[in-house]
C-alpha cells in the first residue's frame, strides 16, 4: 500500500509534514544507485571531464495547500541559460567546502534565502547539461514565513509550482530536437505561462523517479 503520507505527491491529498519529510529523505538514501536522466548521451567523454562543478538546491516549501516547488525566472542578459526557469544555485567557489554550501551559498544570493530557513533532506546524483556543467541538486525543506529578496542581475522573479504537477506522468513530455548540429532530448513541463525545460525538468523527473518509484512497488 502506498504511505498515506506520501500519496500527497501525487494527489494533493492531506497529508503530515514532519511524516513526508522523513519518509522523503529515506528514499533519497535509498535511491541513490537508480539511473538518472540527464545530459550525459549528449556530451563526449571528454567534455563530462572537462564540465564545471555546480550545485544547486531544489526548494519545497511545506504550505498548507501542499508541497509547493520554488523556481526562479533567470535574468535575460546572463551569459548561460538566460531568461530560463530554473532552481536557486551555481558554481563552486573556492571557498565552498561542498556542493552542499554551494546550493545554499548561492540560494541566498540569488532569491536572499538564508540557510537558517532551509533543512536539507538529501540529494540526487550528479546532473550534466551539454552546456558543460556538472550539478549536485540538494533538495531542501522550507517552513514558512519566507521573506525573499531577488537579486535583480540574476533573476527577473520568483514563483512556485505544486510538487503534485511534476509527478503526473502525463506531464512527462520528452522532446527530441537538433541544436547547433547536436541532437538532444530534454524535458518540457507547460505551468500556466512558464515553460519549464532542459535541466530544470530532468531534475523534476529525477526527483519523481526517487520518490515514485517506491510508491509504484508498494500500490
């Protein structure tokens, strides 16, 4: 039988927070060795090795209405990835002592975010995009209130997305197109106005496989 306090992922049903959050953080652990989507079939053995180390964090925001993800609309003058929806983070710096102060380092940076306010739950393997980076996402748990400042050089503005809307698999749209001579796939959610695609959206199914595959065992 599914956990009752896991069906809330899928249904939005009611659901108990400190319940969800324990039972998420085990299945991170113990779906460290599934096999991830990624950029990996569109990138040269050489170009993985030679792809920066980034992070970035996945934030849930426990709302009474349901799990709630928060993204950011990138800035459209930036040099990679502008105007795209993606999660709060970026490269390691030298200082950082891990991908995991890197995520929230650069999460109150981006969207002021203090780490204070965030729990981390786990995280998923490393995500490559063909862009040439290599991503450690941290999924972290946020109780409200949340008082948020945007950088406005990094991003246009915040939003939030039901967890709930990633983890219908008819959603799932996965795309397959050429760019400057490469083919690639990558995957594309439609939210109201915003196109979420590319990294952003593997993460998202990455995260729906962690969590879901379990539940599908369990039904």
């Amino acid at each position: 039988m599914i956990p009752v306090h896991a069906t809330h992922l899928l249904e939005g049903n009611p659901y108990d927070p400190s319940q969800l959050k324990t039972w998420i953080k085990k299945q991170l652990v113990d779906n460290q060795g599934m096999t991830y989507f990624d950029g990996r079939i569109m990138m040269t053995d050489e170009e993985m090795e030679q792809a920066v180390p980034a992070a970035v964090l996945i934030p849930l925001v426990n709302k009474p209405e349901g799990i709630q993800v928060l993204l950011t609309q990138r800035a459209s003058h930036l040099y990679n990835h502008a105007g795209q929806v993606s999660f709060p983070g970026g490269r390691i710096d030298p200082e950082d002592r891990n991908t995991q102060i890197t995520a929230l380092r650069e999460t109150e940076e981006e969207i002021g975010l203090g780490r204070d306010k965030i729990e981390i739950l786990g995280s998923l393997k490393e995500y490559f995009i063909p862009s040439g980076f290599k991503v450690s996402p941290w999924v972290g748990w946020i109780n409200p209130p949340l008082s948020l400042t945007p950088d406005p050089f990094e991003v246009d503005h915040i939003f939030e997305v039901p967890l709930s809307f990633f983890f219908d698999p008819q959603r799932h749209h996965l795309k397959q197109d050429e760019f400057e001579g490469r083919q690639r796939r990558y995957y594309v959610f439609e939210y109201q106005e915003k196109t979420i695609w590319g990294a952003t959206a593997g993460m998202l199914i990455d995260l729906y496989h962690t969590l879901y595959s379990n539940l599908k065992n369990n039904a």
